[in-house]
C-alpha cells in the first residue's frame, strides 16, 4: 500500500477479505489513546502526570503518575466500543469488565499501558504494548479463562513507541506494519509496509548486571557475541536502554537479539507473559524473527496467571536458534 496511508483506510483494506476480524474501531480507538499519551509525555517535566503517585502496583513496583494516566486512558477510549468483552492491565490485579451501560463484544483487550516507565522522568523512549484475543466464553462477562490463553490464539498484538517520533506497529496474522503519527495532522501514516527482522543481527541487548546471576548457558552464549569473528559478524555490540519496547523496536528494524533470562534470584523471569513477551512474540514471528524462552517458544506456554513471569529470547532467527543451543547445552563456546 501507498506510503503515507492512514492507518484506518489500511486496516480497512487489510481486512476488507477478513470479516472475521472485526476490530477495525478498537484499533483506531487504541491509537487514539496513543495520540493521548504521547501528548503526555512531549510535555515532558511540565506534565502533572510525571513522577511517582507514591503507591506500588501488583508487582510491588512503583507507579508512576503517567502509568496511571495511560492505563485510564486506554480503558476510557476502549470499553464503549462494543468490541470488548473485558480487558486485562499490567498495572490491574484483576480484571476490568466492561460496565454494564456499554455494549459488549468478541473480544477481549490486554495491554501493559507503559513499558519503560522508570525511565520517564529521563526522557528515554517507553511504550504501550497491547494484545488481542478472541473471548472464548459465553457468559454476561468475561472470565479468567478467556485471558489464559497461548499467544498462538492472540488475532492481534502491537505497541506504540514514544521516541523522536510516535511509532505504531501492529500485526494482525498479516505481516508486520509500521506507522508513525504525524503531528501536524494527527493522524498515524504506513512508514513501514511488511516490515521483516535480518535473520541475524549485530546487536545484542541485555542488562548485563545480572551476568553473575545467568546460568551458565546465557554467560557462555554473551561471552561467545564478545569474541571476534570476521566471518559471523563478532564482536556483537552491546546496545541496551532498558525499555523493552525500544530495544525491541530497533532490533525489529535492523536486526539482533535481546534477552532477559531468569537468574538465580528470578528464575521465573522478570518479564509478563501476557502483557509483554507473548505480544511481542507474535510480532516478532509474523517479521521472521523467533521468541522462545531459551528452551520453549513463547507462542506455546500456557499462562497459569495474570501476572504470569517468563524468561525472554527475543529477535533475529539465526540469534535466538544459536542461543537457545547455548542455554540447552548443545552448542559449545
């Protein structure tokens, strides 16, 4: 399609063959929670919404001010729809059922409002990742059921970026689409048309303070991308920023691999299953790329919770199948 389309004329003409996919609105209300929150945070230190509210969310992790914004506003611009059963936020222990004054849909919503939010107050790139499913029940609302889902039954994921520029990337099972918003009209436009991952990279991305805590396999692999290698690209360059969705979107582009293992105070992990790794696997595999847990596909786990954590490999085919030889012994440095 034509650089410079809007991103509502190609969600309609993307999906114009695929009734089963009626979410057309939701999609348009969800960027335009985007616009929202991005007018936030180009406000920068003048915002009311920056800094701490002085509470801690499910994870025990501070709220920022604009975690709450951006989780209000995305329920705000989206439950009046009549395409939602219920959503799911990282930033809420439970469910948020539709309110009974709205009608309700086929689908249900999670989203994790901002990803990176430590780094807000420094003026560092955070996103809002989001993910759709199709409800499975049948009842007046949704259940914990039609959350707990594998990420292969997910019909739509994607994530706004907050950087230079607003970026939205999104895939609906149709290859992987970028558009950025522009300010003077307002509107997100296609930049980016079937946007497809390099099979390997020269990046990788990985907080490398918790290198004591790896196990052996992921300090074998890290200490393998530090060993020169004309043939294969080596020496990998660290490039890390601490925002998921910014070290993802730049390996997304230009190639790379980004971990974030369980450790021995972790094991589980640190990153949610539902909200983060399970979207971004979905789009990272409609781009070529490849998401596993070092020893399963993400695609495949079976969520036990909500607020479920996962060990993360995410990015480059050739990158992500090189290091899970590493991490299940079968590659040797």
């Amino acid at each position: 399609m034509e650089k410079g389309t809007t991103l509502t004329r190609f969600i309609i003409e993307q999906h114009r063959d695929r009734p089963d996919l009626e979410f057309t609105e939701l999609l348009t209300e969800l960027s335009l929670a985007g616009k929202i929150i991005a007018r936030e945070v180009n406000k920068a230190g003048l915002a009311v919404t920056m800094g701490l509210t002085g509470r801690t969310n499910v994870h025990g992790e501070e709220v920022q001010k604009l975690d709450d914004f951006a989780n209000t506003t995305i329920l705000k611009t989206t439950d009046h729809t009549g395409h939602l059963a219920g959503m799911a936020s990282e930033e809420m222990e439970d469910i948020y059922h539709i309110p009974d004054k709205h009608p309700r849909g086929d689908y249900i919503l999670v989203f994790d409002p901002v990803d990176g939010s430590s780094n807000i107050d420094v003026n560092v790139s955070i996103g809002t990742i989001f993910s759709i499913y199709r409800r499975q029940s049948s009842g007046s609302h949704a259940t914990l059921e039609d959350f707990l889902r594998q990420g292969r039954e997910q019909v739509c994921a994607g994530y706004i970026i907050y950087g230079s520029s607003t970026m939205l990337v999104y895939t609906s099972g149709l290859g992987v689409h970028g558009f950025t918003l522009d300010p003077t009209l307002g509107e997100f436009l296609l930049s980016q048309e079937d946007i497809a991952i390099p099979r390997r990279g020269r990046y990788y991305s990985a907080n490398e303070s918790n290198y004591p805590a790896w196990e052996p396999g992921v300090r074998r692999y890290i200490d393998h991308l530090r060993q020169p290698d004309a043939a294969t690209g080596r020496p990998y360059s660290s490039r890390y920023i601490g925002s998921l969705v910014a070290d993802f979107h730049r390996n997304l582009l230009k190639g790379g691999i980004f971990l974030y293992p369980g450790d021995t105070k972790s094991p589980q992990g640190k990153l949610r299953l539902i909200y983060e790794a399970s979207p971004l696997a979905f789009i990272i595999e409609q781009a070529g790329g490849r998401a596993s847990t070092g020893r399963q596909p993400i695609l495949e786990i079976q969520p036990e919770a909500l607020h479920q954590r996962v060990p993360l490999i995410i990015g480059s085919p050739d990158d992500v199948l090189e290091a899970e030889g590493f991490i299940q012994g079968s590659s040797v440095p």
